[in-house]
C-alpha cells in the first residue's frame, strides 16, 4: 500500500488524547453543604481505581477513530506492477539551424554545432530528430517523419551538420517559425499523438520586424519552442550601404556631387572609428586616402562619399572586427539605347499630329535614352523590329488583324503597346478585331468588343481614376490628384461585354461613364487602350502637366520607377527582363542558339543558362554578376541585406506574447520518471478512493463509541 500525503500519518500521534482524557481525575460536579472542617486533621487524597485505564474498550473505540481518519487523510491506494514502471515517451524534435548571413560572424558557427551535438546527445533511443536549415526559406535536410534502417537521424543529421554552412541570404524567422510548426503539427502528429513535440532554434535571434506575422498563426497547442542562441566572440559590428542616388543630384549646384553611404554601428560596439574607400576586383584601394568617419556605438551615419572611379567594384568598410557585411557592391548600368516607335500617319499640321507631342516628351531616365521613330502602318518595314529596341509602342492607326501578329509577339517578349483611338471610327468591325486579335492568339469571327463613337454635347472629364493602380500612384497625392483641367472635346466608347469583363481592367472613366484607359495585362508586355487623342483638336491631354509622368509610366515595364542605383539582395529573387532572359526566335523560344545569356558570377563562375528564368538560388554569393547575350550586356551587383548586420536579439517574451508555446527548464530523466509515478499516482488513487471506505468505518466505529458510551453510563 502507498499513500499519496503520507505527511497526514503524523495525525496518528492524536491518540495520546483520549489515553490523557482517560487518566485525568474527574473531580465531583455536585457540591454537599457540611458543618465546620476545624477539627478534623487534613489527609491527601489516596490513589483509587478510579484513576486508572477502567474502560479499555471505549479507549480502544475513541483511538481507532482517530488512527481511521488519520489514515483517509492520506490517500492510501495500492499500485500495480505496471504502475511502478515507467519509461519516458518519445520525443519528436524538429531542429531549425539558422543559415543567413550574420551566422558567419566570428566564433558563432562553432557555437551551432555544440548546440547541435548537445540535442543529439539528450536524445533517447525512442526519440525522433529532424533538420531543418533556413534563411529566407526554410529547407529540410533530415525530415522528421524518414526512418531509415540503415542509417539512424542522429547519424544523418551529422553528416548533414559537417556539409551546412551559413550562406549570405537574410534570415525569416517566423517563416522558419511557422514551417516547422506544421511540419510538427500535421505530419508527425498524424503518426503517434503520444510524442512529445518540442522545435529546437539555435540561431543569433536577430530582431525580425516581420514577428507580428505570427500574430495571425494558429501556433499549436502540443509543439514547444526552445531557443538556444548563438552570440559573437567580437562584439563590434559595422556595416555600410549606399543609398538610392536622387536623380540629378550630382549636377545639382545646391547639393554636392557624389554619393551618400549609410554606415551602422551595432549598440554593443567597442570602436566608433571607421574608414571608406572604393576597391576594385582584385580588393585593391582605388583612391590614395580613404575618408574616415566616426560612428557611436548603436547609431547611423550617412556619409558622402565621391562617385565609383572606372574600375570600382565595391566600397569597402575598414576597421570593423566582422567583416561579413563590410563590402558594397556597385554595377553601374550604362543607359539602355531603346525606340519609341510610333505607328501611324502624320497629320499635315504638325500640332494636330500625336506624334508631335511624342517626340518632344523627355522621357530620357538614367537606365535608358529614348530614341523617336515613326513608321507608316500600311508599311511592313516597322515589323523587322526586334523586341530588345523598343521601349513601347504606340499605334494611332487601327491595323489590319493581321498586322497585329508583330505586336503579339513583342508583347509576349515584355513590349508595352498602347492602342489610341484618337480619330473618329470609319470601320468599327474592323477596329473591333484588331483589339481582339492583340487580346487573343485565335482570330474569331465576332468580336467580343463594341467600339462607337460617343456623343459628347459639351467636353467630358475624367470621372473615375483608380489610383491605387501603379499608373495613377503618382496622382494619388491630393496636390497632383486634379485632372479636372483636362477636357476632351470628342472620344471613343467602348462596350466591354460581361464575360471579358475579367480581361479588360477599366483604370479611368469619362464622367459620362464610358471607359476612357483600357488595360490587358494577360502577356508579359500590356496592352493600354486610350478611347481618345490627346491632340489639342481632341483633348487638352498633351497641354497638361499629367501628360509626360502618364506616358514615362507606361513605357516602363516597372510602373515608370527610374533608379540609377539598383538594389539586389543575395536571394531575392530577380526578374528576368534584369538580367536579359527573353523568348527570342529560335530553338525552344531561347534565343538564336536556343541559349539564354551567358552568366558568369563573382570569381569568375558561370551560371546556368539553360534555365527558362533566372532562379535565386544562382545568386548565392555578393558580389557581380555578369550576363552577355548577343545584343547586350548587363552586370548586376548583389549585396547582404542591411539587416543582418543588425544584432540585437529578440526577447522570448516577444514570442510568447505571439502565442508561441515557450520550453521551460528541461528536466532529467529521473525528474520525469517522479512527475510520471506522481501522476499515476493521483490517477490510482482517484479511481480506488478508498479514503471514502475509511471515513465510512471512522463513522461507523463512532457511532459505535457513543453506543457504548451511553449503555455503560445507565448501567453505572
């Protein structure tokens, strides 16, 4: 028999009561009036039987009584063989190594692996153990869920640790966070409910300002979280990075030419002196002085420092004792020589012509100088044309069906066209299948657009303007958002019937209702459809100030940004008009030879280019990347994210504050085998409760007491 509070077994030491009770002298209650005691000699009174043990049964009653409820106070219960033995449950550990770019700080990687051995070594043969590496994306080295006979995931784990080093990408954290959640939650669970589930982190818990994203995460309930966090050996840490150039701020007479780079100092740094210098391939100073700069510890400075020499490949950070985050690589994009080609026929005044206007836009930025060119639309010349010097198209005459075959396909290589109905419709049919032979491959006999004229009594304006779309972003502002000045004299309406209601997006309205700027987005380039002309006998649109930002806007294929300084991140990924991949004729759409661009990254490395689209995983190192094709060339510079250079670690109330199960101290195996026996314990006791059987008897023994109490007082 076991007791669950055998500290009550004390309560037994009451039967010294009733014994004390029954050897205390009773004195008489009733009081006998007597004469004068003077004269009789005083004698102490004489032990008698009365003082002695005389009921031995009512004792033994009263004792049982007590010793009875002393015993229920304990819990007694009776435990099983089984019961006694215990063996720890198996655990599933998922654990998440951190590979980004700050994990290359000084010491730190060493760390990881010690974290690493130690989880292996807490593991007992019933265990489960998986890996799982990430940066901006979580990857599975060793699932959770294999079991190889062969080979054991401690083992496999191991051979995986000696191979995993830590890349230059930036971390996500609640990504990992997240993955590994469900990964524990659903493919594991649905095996055996019974295993202990616990997420291992070892990582330099950077600050993630994405974190709140785990506020919207239904975190499960039985998956815990411990963290073990890595810090460097060296606690001084700066970075740099230059910023975005203002556009013509190097020829500006109130600002000073060159460029501005960022310079951080992590708050536990222990140097605030730092130098800057360009460097060229070879990691060679370019410039026989370096500007110096002081930083404090926790703070950021913006330094000015001059434009990149020729050979310039980097600007370098000295003094730092990390030197991860210490190099910014440059590619300076010489601007790109593309055509604004114009289809259409010249009016014989020059000021009524669409053209005119054109070809007067500066819409010259520093990634590209545009060139004007017309061409008549009865001409077939305009069709040789290849898609990589256009910048955009503009067809002011409605062509044939078939002449919209060189359109198709510049549009599928990511050439913008815009379509202006800028003239009153003669043949609407026919503008009706051209418009549908660029929106489908197939010619149809009917087509599922009406184009009419609009009657206009007065001037119609534009009512209805979606700013939130990235043409109009730059109106959104309530001092450019006025486009009341603008009125058109005549335009176009177009009927978009219900089912392509999907195809067409609608971006601006007339006031009477009428769509005014159509867009197919359903190619890599997109179709603009505007129902009217902005020549001043039509429209008051080539006189406005909205004229030039609308056109720069949709010439460029990134909603007309212009950037002389471009930003790539190591893993982000990267479109593939950046690094020159088109469907150009040939073998398989790829090119004359069937090939992409030949890439060669930093050191020398060639790429693949037999891929269709260029893959972040081919940008794993900062540095430049160089890409060469048959009408170009084109070098981009890749660099770590400003953000790992950022140490300070998150808090684990921040998590837990997120819903986010936290591990508490971790017990040995014998202080779990306790808290299972305590628990089989109280399960025992629970569903035996023969406390209840021993206050029955106490309440029988004493009923019993008092019986016997009372006979044996009427019989004295």
């Amino acid at each position: 028999m076991s007791w669950l509070a055998p500290a009550y077994l004390l309560g037994a030491l009451a039967i010294g009561l009733p014994i004390l009770f029954h050897l205390v002298r009773q004195r008489p209650r009733e009081r006998m009036v007597f004469s004068s005691l003077m004269f009789l000699q005083p004698t102490p009174p004489r032990l008698t039987r009365r003082s002695r043990l005389d009921d031995l049964l009512l004792l033994a009653l009263r004792i049982l009584v007590i010793l009875l409820l002393a015993f229920a106070f304990t819990r007694p219960f009776f435990r099983s063989d089984s019961a006694t033995q215990w063996k720890p449950p198996g655990r599933d550990v998922l654990i998440l190594v951190d590979t980004s770019a700050s994990m290359r700080q000084t010491g730190v990687w060493d760390q990881v692996q010690r974290h690493v051995r130690e989880t292996l070594d807490d593991l007992d043969t019933d265990d489960r153990v998986g890996l799982v590496a990430f940066d901006l994306q979580p990857r599975t080295l060793v699932d959770l869920a294999s079991e190889d006979p062969e080979a054991s995931a401690g083992e496999a784990i191991e051979t995986a640790m000696r191979s995993l080093r830590p890349g230059w990408a930036r971390g996500d954290l609640p990504r990992a966070l997240t993955s590994a959640a469900d990964q524990l939650d659903t493919v594991v669970g649905s095996q055996d409910a019974n295993h202990e589930k616990r997420l291992v982190v070892i990582s330099d818990l950077q600050a993630e300002p994405m974190l709140p994203d785990l506020q919207g995460f239904p975190w499960p309930a039985d998956v815990e979280v411990q963290l073990k966090r890595v810090a460097a050996e060296a606690t001084t840490n700066a970075a740099v990075s230059l910023l975005s150039a203002r556009e013509g701020e190097a020829d500006s007479q109130s600002r000073p030419a060159g460029r501005r780079a960022r310079v951080y100092n992590s708050p536990r740094s222990q140097q605030a002196q730092f130098a800057l210098r360009w460097i060229d391939a070879q990691g060679q100073p370019l410039e026989p002085r370096p500007i110096s700069t002081n930083v404090p510890p926790g703070q950021t400075r913006v330094v000015r420092v001059p434009e990149p020499p020729r050979d310039a490949v980097a600007l370098e950070l000295t003094g730092d004792q990390q030197p991860f985050d210490n190099r910014w690589y440059v590619a300076e994009a010489e601007p790109q020589q593309q055509t604004l080609l114009f289809l259409g026929e010249d009016r014989s005044e020059p000021r009524e012509s669409l053209s005119y206007y054109l070809q007067r836009a500066a819409l010259d930025t520093p990634r590209r100088s545009i060139s004007f060119q017309t061409a008549p639309a009865e001409s077939n010349d305009w069709q040789a044309w290849e898609a990589g010097e256009l910048a955009m198209v503009v067809v002011a005459t409605p062509l044939a069906a078939d002449a919209a075959d060189p359109l198709i396909r510049w549009m599928d290589e990511g050439v913008n066209v815009l379509t202006v109905l800028a003239q009153p419709i003669e043949d609407p049919q026919a503008v009706e299948q051209f418009l549908h032979k660029l929106i489908a491959r197939e010619e149809t006999a009917a087509a599922s657009l009406q184009v009419r004229e609009a009657e206009v009594p007065d001037y119609a304006l534009l009512g209805d303007i979606d700013f939130g779309d990235p043409l109009f972003s730059i109106f959104a502002d309530p001092r450019f958002s006025d486009f009341s000045k603008i009125r058109f004299w005549s335009h176009r309406q177009i009927n978009i019937p219900e089912s392509d209601g999907a195809v067409f997006q609608t971006l601006a309205r007339f006031d009477d209702g009428d769509p005014a700027l159509l867009r197919y987005a359903g190619r890599r380039g997109q179709l603009w459809v505007l129902a009217a002309g902005w020549q001043p006998s039509a429209s008051q649109l080539a006189l406005s100030t909205k004229f030039l930002p609308l056109m720069a806007r949709m010439m460029d294929a990134n909603a007309g940004e212009s950037r002389s300084l471009q930003r790539h991140f190591v893993g982000d990924p990267i479109p593939a008009s950046a690094t020159g991949y088109r469907r150009l004729p040939g073998p398989e759409g790829r090119g004359p030879e069937g090939r992409g661009p030949e890439g060669r990254g930093p050191e020398g490395r060639e790429l693949d280019d037999s891929a269709e689209e260029p893959s972040p995983a081919a940008f794993d190192t900062p540095g430049r990347y160089q890409f060469d094709s048959k009408d170009s060339s084109r070098t981009l510079a890749f660099n770590v994210d400003p953000a790992e250079s950022e140490w300070e670690p998150i808090d684990a109330d921040v998590l837990a504050s997120l819903d986010v199960r936290m591990a508490g101290a971790e017990l040995t195996v014998e202080q779990r085998a306790q808290q299972e026996r305590q628990k089989r314990d109280v399960e025992l006791e629970a569903g035996q409760q023969w406390w209840r059987w021993l206050v029955v008897a106490a309440l029988g023994v004493l009923l019993a007491e008092s019986g016997w109490a009372a006979w044996r007082t009427r019989r004295m």
